[in-house]
C-alpha cells in the first residue's frame, strides 16, 4: 500500500478462525520510505517485493486485542414444545377402524375406569403385547348397532360373555365403565367404581391374563374418544423423542440447544415475568399505563411465591413513585386528568 506523507488509508483484512469463542488477535503495520514506491498515486509491486528483505522500516506498530468468534450468518432458532398435564387423564381418540391403538399398562394396574363417547362399537383389548395376539381378550360395549355387549377370547372372536346393553353408548356425552380383571375373574360395570350392583357381564378365565398392553379401538361406523388413567397414576416416568432440525448449511459447531422445564402451561407466557416492571412516568394516561401492570405482577409473583426480594423492594419503590405522580394530575373536586390542574375538567375514570 501506498500512502504519501501526512495522509491515511484503511487497510481490511479477512480473518478465518477454526474455532468458536474467545481468540487473541495481534496485528503488527511496518512502514518503510521509499521515494519511489509510487506513481501517480499507484504503488509499484515490483520494487516492493524486489527490495522486501533489504529494507529497513522506518517505523512500526502493533496491537493486540481478544474477539469473541461466533458463527457466521444468521442465526436461526428452532423450538419443540411438549406439553404434559399429569393431572389429567390420558385421551384417546380412535378412528372409524377396527385397529386397536395400544398403551402400555401401568404397573401394578388390574383395573381402571374409562370414560367412553362413541356411537357403537366400543373396543377394549387386554393383550400381552403391544399388538392383536391369539392370548388377548376384547371387551365389546355397544356392538350391533348399540344394542350388545360381550367379551370375546380372541379379536372378533366369539363371545363368551354377552348380554343386552340397548343405548349403553352415547356420542352426546362420556359414559363411564370400569374393567377389571383381577385373579383372572373378568368384568365389566356402570360408574368409575367398582359394585356388585353395577356389573354388566362378567367371566372367569381358567387362569390369570397376562396383560401389559391395553387397546383401545372403535369402527363399524362410529369414531371414538376414551379418557383413561391420569398420567400420574403411572409408575413409568413421561418421555418423549423429538429431533431438533439443523439447517445443511449451519457452520460445524455452531450448534447450541437449551431445554426448559416449566410447571404449568402458561408457563412459557409468563417467563421472565419481572421484566415488565417499569417506572411510571409521562402524563396521567401515560403514568397510570405503566402503574398499573406493576400491581398485576406483583400480586401474579406473590401468589406464585415467585417473588424475590429484590424485586419486591423494586416493584414497591415503583409504586410508590407513580403513586406520587398520579397526584400531580388531581384536581381540587377530586378529579384526575392528563394534565392536571391545566385542563379544563377532569374525570373519575
């Protein structure tokens, strides 16, 4: 580079680092006097690097300073909720298919309520697996056209058990039934509780069922939903797989994933919560605009015992201030306005 006496240049460098985050830089300038490095403003490449190793600089410099190396582009973010109420009972939504939708039984579990709307041909299927095997037994509510109940020995099998159940189900409303099966003694009844009075049909298999899966199915023209067990009436731990998707062109090592754990499903709105707190200030409008949410986030942190000390001790000095504040904009009647004594009138509102 060529630069005559008394004036300046910039000069850019590109720099490539093979690691993110902190790195140290240094970048050293020499300079030389050369009466014939330029022409007509234009540096002449060939004396310079004819003459580079015998020249002395005349003067030189050098600074050193520490970058934080980040990826290149922009960034994109990617987020995959899952959202698991434990309090309330799994729901099964089944399809006009004779296809039994299998859950995994809960430990020590033999016997659970379930809550069913469907038109006809409601399903249950006791199985040791997750899928239709020659060992399971299937509970019928409904059949033909609403009007039987059984239990069969095998999928469609024949029944062992059946009785005349005319409108047991209904798509207006969730009627609920308990199954049980304990010591290999099957039945079936009205209610979320077990009775001799509510029993609908009943048969004793010749041993105890090995059921770990339990299936849930509906068809012959109806669709269906059943609410079974609360999530945490399982013994088992709630997982779930997902897969966060990363862009082809993302630079290697610029990946990054954050998981959060948030106890209620406003949760994700009400993040950070303490971050609306703010000063009021302005005119009467504009102050009570930024009073009032102070008080609604107060009260929210108190009753969520969210609520720090340092926060609290901010939030009541805010109040305190804004209070203040609104009672510049009071008139003599009582009233407030935008600006107080300067209006004509004010209101109660």
């Amino acid at each position: 580079m060529c630069v005559a006496s008394g004036e300046m240049e910039p000069a850019w460098v590109v720099l490539s680092f093979s690691d993110l985050g902190l790195s140290n830089v240094t970048a050293k300038a020499l300079a030389y006097e050369e009466t014939s490095c330029c022409r007509d403003g234009q540096s002449i490449k060939h004396l310079e690097e004819s003459f580079a190793d015998r020249r002395v600089p005349a003067g030189r410099d050098h600074i050193r300073r520490s970058v934080m190396v980040e990826p290149e582009g922009a960034p994109r973010a990617y987020t995959y909720s899952a959202f698991f109420c434990p309090n309330e009972r799994v729901h099964i939504s089944t399809p006009n298919k004779y296809e039994f939708q299998y859950v995994p039984r809960p430990l020590c579990l033999t016997r659970f309520d379930v809550a069913v709307r469907a038109h006809n041909d409601a399903r249950v299927a006791l199985s040791p697996g997750p899928q239709d095997t020659a060992g399971m037994i299937e509970i019928v509510l409904g059949g033909h056209q609403n009007t039987r109940s059984w239990i069969s020995t095998s999928k469609m099998g024949d029944p062992v058990a059946s009785t005349h159940t005319a409108k047991i189900l209904s798509w207006d409303e969730f009627r609920t039934f308990w199954i049980s099966w304990h010591g290999g003694f099957i039945q079936v009844g009205h209610g979320p509780e077990p009775s001799n009075e509510s029993v609908i049909m009943a048969w004793t298999l010749p041993r105890p069922p090995e059921v770990r899966f339990i299936g849930f199915s509906t068809g012959w023209g109806s669709v269906g939903e059943f609410r079974i067990w609360k999530k945490v009436e399982v013994d088992e731990s709630y997982s779930e797989a997902f897969t966060l998707g990363v862009p082809h062109s993302a630079i290697p090592g610029s990946e990054r994933a954050v998981a959060s754990v948030i106890g209620d499903v406003m949760g994700p709105t009400l993040n950070h919560l303490s971050n609306l707190l703010r000063l009021p200030f302005g005119c009467g409008e504009q102050n009570m605009i930024h009073f009032a949410p102070n008080i609604f986030v107060l009260k929210y942190l108190q009753k969520t015992q969210q609520l720090s000390p340092e926060v609290e001790r901010e939030t009541t000095d805010y109040l305190v201030q804004g209070y203040q504040r609104q009672l510049t904009y009071r008139h003599q009647d009582g009233s407030y306005s935008a600006f107080g004594e300067r209006d004509a009138s004010g209101s109660m509102w």
